[in-house]
C-alpha cells in the first residue's frame, strides 16, 4: 500500500454564521435562533505523496486557509477524514500555543512540545532558532512584553526551524520589516529545496511557486475544481478569474 504524506478523504467543513455575536452566544445554549450554514470546504479529496509540492490556488473565501488549519489541527472537518503522516511546520498561525507570561526561551520548549519533540531535540535547535528570531535580551522576558512583530518573529523561527517533515506556507505570510521578511523567504527556499519536504502553498500568484511546486489545486466555493500539473493549474485559475 503507498504511504502517503497526507489524505483528504471526502472532508467538508461547516460553520455556523450568525448575525451577531450575541446570536452566536445564545445559540451554544438554545436551539432555534436562526444562522446562515456555509460549508467552507465541501467533499474535498486528494493524495500528496512524501517530497511532493503542491500548490494551492483560489480567490478569497474559496477555502484555502480552512483546509491548512484542519490540516495543522487548529480546527477539525464537520465530515470525512484527514490522514497526516509527519511533523508539521505550518507558517500561517505562527503565535498558536505560545503563553504570554512565559518567556520567549520557555515558549520555544513550550510550542516544540506541542509539535511532539523531545526536551533533548529542542535544546539542539534552541540556539538556531533564537538567533534567527533576532529577539537579543528579550528573549527572556515574557512574551506578553512583546510587541506583535516580535511574536510573530519567534513564531517563525520556531516553525521554520523545527526540520518539518511537512511545510505549510501561506504566501500572505507578512513578518517583521522588509529585511527579516526577505531572510523568512531564504529560510524558506532553504527548506523547500531539501528532497524529503513536503510541502503545501497557498498562493494567489502562480508564478512564485513555478521554481518548487509541480502540481496544482485549485479550489473555488470550497469544492476541488482541478487537481493537476503546475501549468494546467495555473492555466484552471486564471480562466476562473475571468469568469
């Protein structure tokens, strides 16, 4: 049987939209207050192998961003099923699992735990990821004495230098000042270069994924409307644009 990286198998995921905050509340506890079902992804299949790259395309609100957070686990499909074989890096909800009154020392032991890495793996990536985070003395102090750059900027640091078995990027990704994002992109090449990766990238451009990805979703309405090589994806997705 092939193993694969990751299994989509028929996943749809629905949320519950309300016309106010305080309907949202009132429906946890009584039945019969009125919400708007929109499925945010609907019937999804696919296979990635291990190694493989695939790119992920769609406009606003397709489901681009609901399907990588089932994927990382920051939320979980309403049906079907989602197989993940290996250690997830995902660039997109970089401040999850950090705790404010820990220090940016303790939250990297803290969020690598929650990644499922031994103490000992931790304390040989330690000195890398504090010195890309370029945090200096701060990174003893409490996260909550943080400005939203910096958390962000640890936040990358730790996912990206974590040695990912899988790698989820969103193109949108915006850390730190110009200098330290164009360092997050090389950090990111350097990962995505190496044969065993997997990785998945949502973008909006086609064109900045052409030097890695070989393949291409394209999602709309939160259905699966292609799955292809690169070029034909991209190809999908601009005539989607224009319609």
């Amino acid at each position: 049987m092939e193993e694969y990286a990751i299994q989509f198998k028929n996943v749809t995921k629905e949320y519950k939209l309300y016309k106010s905050d305080k309907r949202r509340f009132l429906g946890i506890f009584f039945k019969g207050i009125k919400y708007k079902l929109v499925k945010a992804n609907d019937n999804v299949s696919f296979d990635i192998k291990p190694g493989e790259a695939l790119m992920i395309l769609g406009r606003n609100g397709a489901g681009k961003s609901t399907l990588l957070k089932m994927i990382t686990g920051v939320v979980f499909p309403t049906s079907g099923e989602i197989v993940v074989n290996g250690r997830v890096s995902a660039l997109l909800e970089l401040t999850t699992g950090f705790d404010p009154e820990f220090t940016g020392r303790e939250n990297i032991y803290l969020k690598g735990q929650l990644m499922g890495l031994e103490d000992e793996h931790i304390r040989r990536l330690e000195p890398n990821i504090i010195e890309f985070a370029e945090l200096g003395d701060y990174i003893d102090q409490p996260v909550r004495t943080y400005s939203s750059g910096m958390v962000a900027r640890l936040g990358f640091s730790i996912n990206a230098n974590i040695d990912p078995e899988i790698l989820v990027i969103d193109e949108a990704l915006s850390v730190g000042d110009k200098q330290f994002r164009e360092k997050c992109q090389k950090k990111i090449d350097e990962i995505v270069e190496r044969n065993h990766v997997t990785v998945l990238y949502v973008t909006h451009s086609p064109e900045s994924a052409s030097n890695f990805c070989s393949r291409g979703i394209v999602l709309d309405a939160g259905k699966v409307v292609f799955d292809g090589p690169y070029k034909e994806a991209s190809e999908a997705y601009d005539k989607l644009l224009k319609v």
